[in-house]
C-alpha cells in the first residue's frame, strides 16, 4: 500500500488498478460468473456500459483532473464509482466460490513456470536475458510472469507441459 515515490511510478500503479479491474470483469465475463448487467447501474452509469467504456473514462478522467489540479488522481464521482465497482467485484468474483476454486490450479501452473525458466533461463525471451545480471535469476523470472497475462502464461504452459496431440497421415 505504499505510494511510489515518482510520477511515473505513481501513473504506473493508478494504471495498472485500471487495467486489472477491467480484466478481471473480463475475465469473470469469458467464465460465466458475471454479465454486463450485474455490474451496478450506478457504475455503469459512471464509468461506462462497456470495457471500452470504462476504461476511457478512468483514464481520460485522471488526465483531465491531473492536468487541472496538478495532483494524480480522479474526480470524486469518478473515484469513488470505480471504489465501488472495485467493492463489486471483491463481493461477486474475488470471493466468489467458483473463481476461488480455481486458484490452486492457477498457483500450479505458475509454479512449474517459474521452476521451468529458472532451469532453463536460455528459454526466456531475448529482451529479458539482459536483466539476469542485474536482477538475477529469480526476480528477473519473476518480472517474466508477471507480465504475462492469464492467457499467454496458459498458453506457454500448454506449450511447455502438455504434449501435443499425435498426427497420423494416412
């Protein structure tokens, strides 16, 4: 909960709440936990019908009000809507029996990456290597999955862990 000491930092952290609140109504969406309409009236009056929506109005809001007040951050109405669809979101799906027995899959899958490219750093992209001498093995695999998202890392680890199917030309 601390609060970075740059802008940038700062911009980074208020962007990256913006980015996973949205994924995760997403992400809720695409496993039939929730629909565009149990999002509450109220936010989706606020903050938009859409994904699209409502990130262009988190983001455009924080612009706006930045550059008018010079403090990072998001008009009262517009904070606190996206507080409440955070509460929302914490009610149906953070704890939300189905989501939460998924997670010991999930904690699987991003153990046996992680074990994976710690054994096999050559197997990191380029871009990342370079980071192995700085950061070392660990931290540098770490900021590997971390930046993946729920897709590519089940994408990489079907491609790592789970055989392909047999193709038999006749």
């Amino acid at each position: 909960s601390r609060l970075p000491e740059t802008w940038e930092g700062q911009i980074v952290r208020r962007a990256d709440k913006i980015a996973y609140i949205n994924h995760d109504i997403d992400d809720a969406m695409r496993a039939g936990i929730l629909t565009d309409s149990d999002i509450p009236r109220a936010i989706r009056q606020v903050l938009g019908e859409s994904h699209r929506d409502r990130i262009n109005t988190l983001v455009t809001n924080m612009i706006s009000h930045t550059l008018l007040t010079d403090e990072l951050g998001m008009d009262e109405e517009i904070e606190q809507a996206m507080k409440s669809l955070r509460d929302f979101m914490f009610e149906r799906v953070y704890r939300n029996p189905r989501a939460k027995g998924e997670e010991a899959k999930a904690r699987r899958i991003l153990q046996q990456l992680y074990e994976f490219y710690v054994k096999h750093p050559e197997k990191l992209p380029p871009d990342f290597r370079p980071q192995l001498d700085f950061d070392g093995m660990e931290r540098t695999v770490c900021d590997y999955i971390a930046g993946m998202t729920d897709k590519y890392a089940m994408y990489k680890y079907d491609e790592l862990f789970i055989p392909m199917a047999w193709q038999v030309r006749g």
